[in-house]
C-alpha cells in the first residue's frame, strides 16, 4: 500500500516527506515517470537516504504523489454518472478526463501502470473503469454511444490524448478539448457537425 505518515513522524521528517511529494509532482507532472529518484531527491533538497527512508521505491512514491489525481478522476467519473442526461454525463466525463491528463503530463502513465503493492491506488483506478464501463452503457442504452465502444476505446483516447505536444501548457490544453470534441463525434452513433472548439497552434509559425 502507499506509504502513510506515522502519528510518532518528527517534524523534519514530515518537512522532508511533503517536500519530496511536492517535488515528485511537479517533476512527474513536467517530464512524466522516467525521471530518476536521483533528480527527485535533489530537486526535493533531501539526500537520497532520506528520500528511500520515506519512499522505498519509486512505485510507492508515485503511487502517494498521485493519489489525488486518481481520486480527481473518479469524481469526474461519478459526476457523468450523476448526469441525467447519459450522453451528456459520456461527454463531460471524457472532455474534463482529457483536460485533466492534458495539464498533468506524468498521470497518464501513473493510472496505466500496474502496482501490485499500492493497494489504494489500485483500487480506485478499479472503481474508475468500472465507472467508465458504465457511462458507455448508460450511453448506448440511451442511443446515442456506437454499440461498438468499449472501455478499452476510452483508454486508447486517453493514451492518444497523453501524446498531444505542444509549446506552451494552454496549447496543450486547447488541443486536447479539441481532440475530445473529434473523438466524442466520431463515438456518437450518428455523428454531428457541431462546432469545434478553437485549432491551437502546435508549430511554430515560420
């Protein structure tokens, strides 16, 4: 299971803990999952003894620093399911997953990496496909879903969606609400012509 704080933890140490989280995060978020303990513990200030005492492996690391993302996209699961409107619930609940992956580069890879020890972690991304697989069905039974979407559908989108780059982080982020928007047409059972949102630009202007 991630590792949880002692009651008994000194103050440094609980210091040195959130420190090494706080910079896990942002470093995770910047460059995804590859980055070395090494690079964590520098950029956390502490030595690498003190990260390994807090986090004996990079699972567990990775596993608490991302809890509350996991937690962030059940929410946005049970908030489509919430919707009385199956399509739209379908809809919200992938445009805000896509954003949400689009301004936190490293989730991605945390949610589709398997951790047999991280039990917490585990367990709630569980309940958030077992939310996912029920928003298609709510959606199909509703007419509107292709009969053919699957679960494994969505998590292609958002592996597709991970490999948006872009210059700048709001490009990033336009470019993901407009490949959701693509993606929820060509899932529609009769695709629309809405519009789109705004084309960002990805390359330099030349």
């Amino acid at each position: 299971m991630p590792a949880r704080l002692p009651h008994t933890l000194r103050s440094d140490a609980r210091d040195n803990r959130e420190r090494i989280l706080d910079a896990a995060r942002a470093v995770f978020v910047a460059d995804g999952l590859d980055v070395p303990m090494r690079e964590i513990a520098r950029r956390a200030e502490v030595g690498p003894a003190t990260l390994y005492r807090h986090f004996p492996t990079k699972q567990a690391l990775v596993a608490e620093a991302f809890t509350d993302q996991m937690l962030a996209c059940q929410a946005i699961v049970d908030e489509g399911l919430a919707e009385t409107d199956a399509w739209h619930g379908f809809c919200r609940a992938l445009e805000k997953l896509c954003e949400m992956q689009a301004r936190d580069y490293g989730f991605n890879a945390a949610f589709m990496s398997t951790y047999p020890h991280a039990l917490d972690f585990a367990a709630i991304r569980t309940a958030s496909l077992t939310g996912a697989a029920e928003l298609i069905r709510r959606a199909k039974d509703a007419g509107q879903l292709r009969p053919d979407i699957v679960v494994d559908d969505l998590v292609l989108m958002l592996m597709a969606n991970n490999g948006i780059h872009a210059p700048t982080p709001a490009a990033r982020v336009a470019a993901s609400r407009r490949f959701a928007a693509l993606m929820i047409q060509s899932f529609r059972t009769t695709p629309e012509s809405a519009p789109l949102p705004p084309v960002p630009r990805l390359i330099p202007s030349v």
